[in-house]
C-alpha cells in the first residue's frame, strides 16, 4: 500500500508492526457480541485484525481513494465502511443497526484531530465500555498524567472525569509508513461511574479557570469566584490558595465546585 498517494492534511501514517498490531488486539480484550468503532482504518492492517474478535466492525474513513482498496479486501466480512468525515455523524444513528452486548472504539488517530474526536465520543452519550487509541506520545503523557506533574492540565481533568486512563504502551515512529516526526503511545480509556454534578459543563469552565495561566496560582486564576469557599475546601486538604492547579486532583476539584 506504499503507492498510496499519503495526504498530508488527514494525518495519514500507516502501523506496519505487526507486533505492534497484535498488541493492540491484545490489550482491547474484546468480548464476544461486540461492536468495535475504528476510526481513519487506512488500509485495513488493525481492521483485519479487529474482524477476528469482533461481532461486527463499523469503520469510518475519510480518505475516498482507500475506498475501493477497503471494500476490496474486506468484501463479505465483517465490516461496514462509512466513507465520511468521522466527526460531522451521527454516530447514535449510524449504530442503530447493530445488536450487540458491548461497544469498543479502537483507532489509530490522526494526531491533529485527537481531542475532537475523544469529545465527539463523550458527547454522543454512547455506553463505550473501552476506548482504546493511538495518539502522540505527548498527547498520550498529558491525558495520563497525574497531579503535580508538569503535563496535567485541564484537559487531564476533563477526560478523567469520564474514564479511567491508562498509558499502556509507547509505539516508535519508526513503525508507521511513512515515518512521522514523533513518537506514539497506545492509550486505553475505560467508563467511570457516572458523577454527581448537574452542570458539567460549568464545571469545566471552573476547571478551565482554575488552568487559565499556568504560572498562576489558584488565588489569581479564581479570583472571579469566592475564594473563602475554594479556600475552604482547599485546607481541608492541607493547602492554602497560593497552590496551582496541577498540583489538584479531580475529586477535590469537584469537592471545590460543589462548595461554590
């Protein structure tokens, strides 16, 4: 598939490791009945795998000149290809169709586009029970990250507030055709309990605030809120308001919100 004209602007690199491949299937853990979601499937290296331990596959690709390449090679299997722009579906639409006992997403990502996909996953209110994707390393330490490193930020927050996530793997660019500038990390999300905050979304604008200038501490990005409360909550806690936002974890960033 190297003759494939690769498009820079879809943030195309093929995974050519089958190790790497393999690995992949292997931490999905995939159970019988499943549908599995794949995201920018390219050639079909992951989806040829993912056809063995899924029910059904239900591939999205951008890309239309892959089109007669994927439905080639994939023709009486397994799979559906929605040949469209991932993000502009209606994905609670396009699963309708299917019976199934659990719903996985598994992709290899293009790098540009990773937070808007992991959002349009959250929004769509879908009961994913694992998401597991690779993303650039970078991107994949900063949603792994835990308080008080220096790449937790509020988008960590955000994403941990839904799942439970975990760094499972690191992938060399150097696997991948044609070879990126940078290194990839497979990372896997799995559902939390539902949370008891009615405005999630004004949380997040608290959370956001909170981050608003790294260099700041809580008593300047806050100082639209009641700082009495929020300090509140904070010595509770053994800190005071001269404390920064990477240094708060989740639970006492909803215990801070709660109080408001």
């Amino acid at each position: 598939m190297e003759s494939h004209k690769f498009k820079k602007k879809y943030g195309q690199n093929f995974l050519r490791d089958e190790t790497i491949l393999d690995r992949i299937i292997n931490e999905s853990n995939i159970l019988e009945d499943s549908l599995v979601i794949e995201i920018g499937p390219g050639d079909g290296a992951l989806t040829n795998r993912l056809i063995t331990k899924a029910k059904q596959v239900l591939a999205y690709e951008i890309d239309l000149e892959l089109k007669e390449t994927l439905e080639k090679r994939f023709n009486n299997k397994n799979v559906d290809f929605i040949f469209e722009d991932f993000l502009t579906r209606n994905i609670k639409d396009d699963i309708k169709k299917y019976n199934y006992k659990n719903i996985y997403v598994i992709a290899n990502i293009p790098y540009y586009i990773t937070t808007p996909i992991i959002e349009k996953l959250i929004d769509s209110k879908i009961d994913i029970k694992k998401i597991i994707l690779m993303v650039q390393k970078e991107v994949g330490d900063r949603f792994s990250a835990k308080p008080g490193s220096r790449d937790y930020s509020s988008i960590t927050v955000y994403l941990n507030y839904y799942y439970e996530i975990k760094k499972l793997f690191t992938v060399p660019r150097n696997c991948f055709y044609p070879v990126p500038n940078v290194d990839s990390a497979i990372i896997s999300f799995e559902k939390k309990d539902s949370h008891l905050i009615e405005d999630e979304d004004k949380f997040f604008r608290f959370v956001k605030d909170s981050f608003r200038f790294k260099r700041k501490n809580l008593k300047n990005n806050l100082s639209n809120y009641d700082l009495k409360k929020v300090e509140e909550i904070l010595n509770k806690h053994g800190m005071d308001l001269t404390v920064r936002a990477e240094s708060i974890s989740l639970d006492i960033f909803e215990e801070i919100y709660k109080n408001l």
